[in-house]
C-alpha cells in the first residue's frame, strides 16, 4: 500500500497518475491511496478510506485493494479478489465465493464456458446454490436439474 504524502512511496506527480474514481489528477499533496492489486491511485475522499483508516495504512505492511480488485462475498462477507473463484449472480450482482455458492468446479467451468445465467442462493431461497439456465440451447430453466429430471420423466 502506498500513499501521497511525503515519507512514504510518493505518487510520482499529477501527470501521470489520475484517481481511478473521479478520474481528476491525485497531487503530491493528495490524500490517496495505491490498490496493491491493479495500482491505480484513489483519492481518499473518493472511496470509503476515513483518516482513521488512512494513517493506519500509512504505518502498516497492510496491503489495500479498490473497489475494482475486490468485492465482498454476499455469504460469508470475505474479500474476493479478481484471481478467485467466485461467481457473480446475474441478478442481484452480488460476488459469491463457489464454496459458499456450493458451486462445483464442473459447474464453475461450464457456467464460464457457455452463455447462461446463475442465480446466487439469496435470490433464489428455493434452488439454493444450483440455480442456472442455458440461454444459448433455447432450454430456459431456473435450475438446470429440474431439465435433468423432466428429461428423466419422459424417459421412463
């Protein structure tokens, strides 16, 4: 974590360097942070960062990440950085890790490799974590098992 006061790794100056939120120059003399992840510069008055918060980072290894390098899982509340696996519900857009979704890595790539929908446990209280529908096969499904067990019945 870096920030833009003297001491500590200084913003090389307002040429180069824009807030990654307000898009306006971050100066020297600027409260701002470096996200440790994509190292945007982020004025503190831009995102969620209180001077409390900010002199705790100045003095500390801590690492901080933007809003844009991470997001917080609507289950278990942990950071969920760009690198994990984790799905975003198409409709609520909250970021759920697949281990609190109860998604299977066979599920994680299928869901990645094709164009359907998922809906996380919390919209859809009734299918939990299993909910998802292919838009790409003409097949719409809330869950992709009630096709499997309507595919099952006119079998039989």
């Amino acid at each position: 974590m870096a920030t833009a006061e003297i001491g500590i790794d200084q913003n090389p100056g307002p040429v180069q360097n824009s807030c990654g939120i307000c898009c306006k120059l971050v100066k020297r003399n600027d409260k701002a942070i470096q996200c440790d992840e994509c190292d945007l510069w982020i004025h503190t008055r831009c995102t969620s960062v209180d001077n409390t918060t900010y002199a705790k980072l100045q003095n500390t290894t801590d690492q901080w990440f933007c809003q844009n390098c991470v997001a917080s899982c609507g289950i278990c509340s942990g950071n969920i950085h760009k690198c994990d696996p984790a799905i975003e519900c198409d409709s609520c857009k909250t970021w759920i890790y697949n281990s609190c979704a109860i998604v299977s890595n066979d599920e994680y790539k299928n869901i990645q490799a094709t164009n359907c929908t998922w809906i996380c446990p919390l919209c859809d209280e009734k299918n939990l974590s299993t909910s998802y529908s292919s838009t790409s096969s003409g097949i719409e499904t809330n869950n992709i098992f009630d096709t499997l067990t309507n595919n099952k019945e006119t079998l039989n």
